[in-house]
C-alpha cells in the first residue's frame, strides 16, 4: 500500500517515458534533495502529460495500480522523501 493518497512519481532513471495507473498524480523530479517543485498533474480527457518541470513524459496504462509505474522504481513511496 502506499503512503501517498495522490501518486508520486519520479524520474532518477532518466527514461523518456513512465507509464503509470492513473490520471492525476504528482510529479517530483527526482527523488528528495533533488526534487522539483512537487506539482500536481492531470492528464483529463489525454491519455498522456509531459511535466513543465522536468519534461518527463507520463503515460496511462489502466492495466497498472494508480501508484504503480512501469519502470517499477519511478514509484514513490512517502518513506523514500523522508
């Protein structure tokens, strides 16, 4: 389960793409000391969002949990940010 009651997502990877389970969802950048503004995102009636941050590209697989995302460690958990 996760800490989140809105997904967190962030991108240390450097992929170009996250698919994540939902559409609304926050963006960190990377995770904690070197995150972005913490910015609240929805991709309304798009199947897609890039983040006016860091210019990850977001998206929507139904087939994931809401705090789920494909790479699996661009997931945040609140424990991670602490």
């Amino acid at each position: 389960m996760s800490d989140h009651v809105v997904p967190h997502f962030h991108n240390d990877p450097g992929v170009p793409v996250i698919e994540i389970g939902t559409k609304e969802f926050m963006c960190v950048g990377s995770t904690p000391p070197y995150d972005h503004p913490h910015v609240f995102l929805d991709m309304g009636d798009a199947n897609e969002i890039i983040c006016p941050y860091c210019s990850t590209l977001y998206r929507l697989d139904r087939k994931l949990d809401a705090h789920a995302a494909r790479p699996a460690e661009c997931a945040l958990a609140l424990s991670a940010a602490a």
